[in-house]
C-alpha cells in the first residue's frame, strides 16, 4: 500500500468513527446548554477546522498555499471563534447576534473555499473528505442561520 492509500484509509477510518458519534450524539437525549461547548454547531466546525489544517491544506499545490490555503485557515478557525465569543455575549442586545452574522458569513465563505478544492483542485484532494466537509458547512450554515433567527424571535418576546 502507497503513502497515500495509507493516509487515505487513516483518513476514511478518522470518518467512520466521527459518523458514528455523531449518530451516537443524536440517539442521546438532548441535554441544556450550558456552554458554548454544548452547541452542536461549534463542535462539527471546531473538528471541520482540524481536518481543514491538517489534512486539506497541506493538500494544497504550493502556489495555493499562500492564497487560498491562508484564506481557509482564517476563515475555519473564524467559524468556531466566532460562535464561542458571541455566546459569551448572549445577554447583550445585539452582542450574540453580530457574532452569529459574522459566523455564518465565515460559515459560508468555507463552502465557496471547498468549492474551489473540489472543482480546481481535485486531483490532489481527498474528494470523500471534501464532500464530507462541504455537508458539514453547508449544515452549519442553516444552523447559525436557525440559531440567528430563533435568537432574534426570542429576545423579541
């Protein structure tokens, strides 16, 4: 087996076990949220983050690297931050609000970025990983968006 099948099936067996904690996340019973840590959307970007890092990037060619690999590093570190720092701002008027607004366009940007690894550079990605991450985004997305609009509703009352 090459290097690359061999980092391949680290990386498919890495999927495996997140699908099934995932799954195993949602036959639990659904439990207050006490802390940003809590929030599902924080925990699927915070580990989306460490598989962009660490396993997309440095797929990246060279002339990439500094372009569209520092764009996505910015931009999927920025998600989770994002979320964690307005929630510490959740009895502010507006305070969880902005952070949410600012995540989801952080959220969003990711999409466009995987996009350009799927469609430009595919050849040197692992596709089933890219795939995965993009879901992941696009799910996190209509979360922030949910969370956003039900935060909004919410402080209305």
């Amino acid at each position: 087996m090459t290097d690359d099948q061999s980092r391949l099936s680290e990386v498919d067996a890495g999927i495996d076990a997140r699908n099934s904690m995932v799954e195993a996340r949602k036959e639990r019973d659904k439990r207050p949220i006490r802390s940003f840590l809590d929030l599902e959307v924080y925990q699927d970007t915070y580990r989306s983050s460490i598989l962009i890092l660490t396993e997309v990037i440095p797929r990246l060619p060279k002339t990439e690297q500094d372009d569209l690999g520092d764009q996505m590093k910015r931009a999927c570190k920025a998600v989770p931050r994002l979320i964690a720092e307005g929630y510490s701002k959740r009895h502010q008027n507006r305070g969880f609000q902005k952070y949410l607004d600012d995540a989801l366009a952080e959220s969003n940007e990711m999409i466009v970025c995987l996009s350009h690894c799927k469609d430009v550079y595919g050849r040197f990605m692992n596709m089933p990983l890219i795939n995965q991450l993009l879901d992941t985004y696009d799910k996190s997305s209509r979360q922030i968006y949910n969370l956003s609009k039900a935060w909004r509703d919410f402080k209305m009352l």
